[in-house]
C-alpha cells in the first residue's frame, strides 16, 4: 500500500518517503511528519508487501519515492533489514540520474523522518537533512 | 550443455515446484529466526516467474536471466527479493559481457560478488551466500552437477552451526544458532533442483 501524503506548494523541499513493513506504522509516521510540517515537504509512505500483508516491496517503494519526488531530492526512512534492502533496489530502478538524489538513511523511522521533515521546511539541501536525521543513531 | 527454451521453461517449471513443495518447511526455518515469510515470498516470486516462462524462455539465455532477476526483485519482497535477483540480473549480465558458458564460472563469482555488496554480508554470516559459495568453488572444480547438488545441501545444512550475523535472524544474537538459515536452505533447493536436470539431460 502506498500513498502521497501532500502537494508540495515548495516543490523545492527535499522529499521524505517512510517505508515500514506495516502500512499503520508507515501512515502512521507519515501523519505525524504532517504534523509537524504541514504540506510543504512532499511526502508518501508504503508499507506491506505486495499482498497487504507485512513486508516490503520494490514497486511500492518506487511509487512512493517518485510520489514524493524532488528536484531538491529524496530522504528515505526505513526500519527493518528488508525495507533497506528493498528500498536500495527500488533506487537503483529509478536510473542513475534519479538515483544519485535519493538518501536512504540511518536513522530511527519515525524520530528521523520528523526531523528531516523539519530541516527539510526550512529549505535545508538533502545532505543537511539526511545529516540531520543520521544524528540520532549512534 | 546448451541450454534451450525448452530447458530453460521447464527448469523454471521444476523451480516453481520445488520451491512450492517446501514452502512451508521454509517459512518455518524462517519462523525460527525470522518473520517467517520466507516461504510464501519465494513461492510468490517463483510463480510471477512462472506465469512468463513462455516469454523467457524465448529470450537468450543471458537476458533470460536478466528479466528473471527483475521478476524476482519485483515478487519476492523481503530481502531475499533484491539477493536472488541480483544474483540471476549479475549472472545474466557478466555472460552477455562474456559469451557464453566456458566462462560460466566467472560469470557466476562475479554475481556472487555482486549479491555480497547488495547484502553487506561475507563467508559465515548465515546467509544464502553460505551455500553460493561453497556452489562456486565446485563449479570452478567443473564438478559433476550430482556433486554440486550435495554440496549445496551439505552447505545449507552447515549454517545450522553458525550465528547469524545480517538479517533479522541477528537480533537473536546466539539464539540463532542450531536453525538452518531460511535463504540458504532455498538456495540450496534451487541449486539441487537446477543441477539434477542438468544431469538427467546432459551429464557431462
Ligand atoms: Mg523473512
């Protein structure tokens, strides 16, 4: 299951996309980045497999990165092994130059999207989001 | 041995079914570890294979592999999805690059290469990697297809042994130990049911 939280009226802000293995936990999260920015970061999540079930899958991880597509780039958040796995497969699918402005990053999924959504309002560029959000782990 | 379209849909045949007889001898394997998916998300990317084995096999055999890879990384999900379709997309790839099958054995090293970096996992962490490569070291030897078969079954049941260390299997820490790991027994299956046709229809 996959869907695009907002319109971008700044389609110059990176991007956030949140993939769980769980569509509540995905939507979850993605409600709580639109509380926090409102619809001026694009945003989409995905969760499930391909089924509904838990999991992951490329496609759905590919139409949510490209729901939530910025020229500016695309912060990613993923939890367990196989939404890293798969999301990095789903980047590669959508061709070098795509690609190259797309950070999967290494952070908590709901802490770290809320913060990178919150640099990401203020115009910050992708490495400053990501670096943001990759504070929180250790 | 050259492998037709016929051989090549009817081993995506015999794969399919292989995969589906034990599909839930893995999603237990899995259970013990894991999330226990293993075997539904095989089955489900072994059948999209199925469904378009008519128009694979109508393709070369390197791009065959190639959309089989793609298939597989679309259908499986989990992380198995992105290492088995690595493997088959790598190995499709490094044989159109390389002509055909005297350089097979380099074509598969170079996408066991490949499976490793999409998996950030080595030799001993509990993974379907633990079978590729004891595979690729026979298939260097050119061993005969019924000692590859052995060896991968040999391999999957030897990372009973091992502490998983990628993966969900990891946060069990030495708990995962005494399992057979869920990647490694399919990849041994698909090993043993590829190599028993070869045998049955070439022997070399
Ligand atoms: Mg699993």
């Amino acid at each position: 299951m996959t869907a695009r939280i907002a319109d971008s009226p700044r389609a110059g802000n990176v991007g956030i996309v949140i993939v769980s293995h769980s569509p509540l936990v995905a939507r979850g999260a993605a409600d709580m980045v639109r509380q926090m920015v409102g619809d001026c970061v694009p945003l989409a999540w995905t969760g499930g497999n391909v089924e509904g079930g838990l999991g992951t899958h490329v496609a759905g991880i590919k139409s949510a990165i490209e729901a939530a597509w910025s020229e500016a780039g695309v912060a990613v958040f993923v939890d367990l092994g196989g939404a890293e796995t798969n999301s990095e497969a789903a980047v590669e699918m959508l061709g070098p130059a795509r690609a190259g402005k797309v950070s999967i990053c290494n952070a908590p999924l709901v802490e770290g999207a809320v913060i990178a959504a919150a640099e990401a309002s203020g115009g910050s560029p992708l490495a400053k989001v990501v670096a943001t959000a990759e504070e929180l782990s250790p | 041995m050259h492998i037709g379209a016929a051989d090549l849909a009817e081993l995506i045949a015999l794969c399919r079914s292989e995969i589906d007889r034990n599909c839930a001898h893995l999603s237990d394997l899995d259970s013990a570890i894991g999330d226990g998916d293993h075997g539904a998300n095989m089955r489900r990317g072994l059948e999209a294979v199925f469904a378009e084995r008519e128009a694979i096999a109508a393709l070369a055999l390197p791009d065959a592999l190639e959309r089989i890879g793609t298939i597989l990384v679309m259908n499986i999900g989990g992380a198995a999805g992105p290492l088995y379709g690595t493997l088959a997309m790598e190995l499709g790839r490094a044989m159109s690059e390389r002509g055909g099958a005297p350089d097979f054995a380099a074509s598969l090293e170079r996408a066991i290469a490949a499976v490793a970096r999409r998996g950030r996992s080595g030799p001993g962490d509990k993974t379907l990697l633990d079978v590729l490569y004891p595979v690729q070291v026979e298939v260097l030897r050119r061993s005969a297809p019924a000692r590859v078969a052995e060896c991968a079954q040999s391999a999957a049941q030897s990372t009973q042994a091992m502490q998983a260390r990628r993966g969900r299997a990891a946060y069990l820490g030495a708990r995962s130990i005494g399992h057979e790991d869920p990647g490694a027994s399919s990849c041994a299956l698909l090993t043993a049911t590829i190599c028993r046709y070869l045998r049955e229809h070439d022997a070399p």
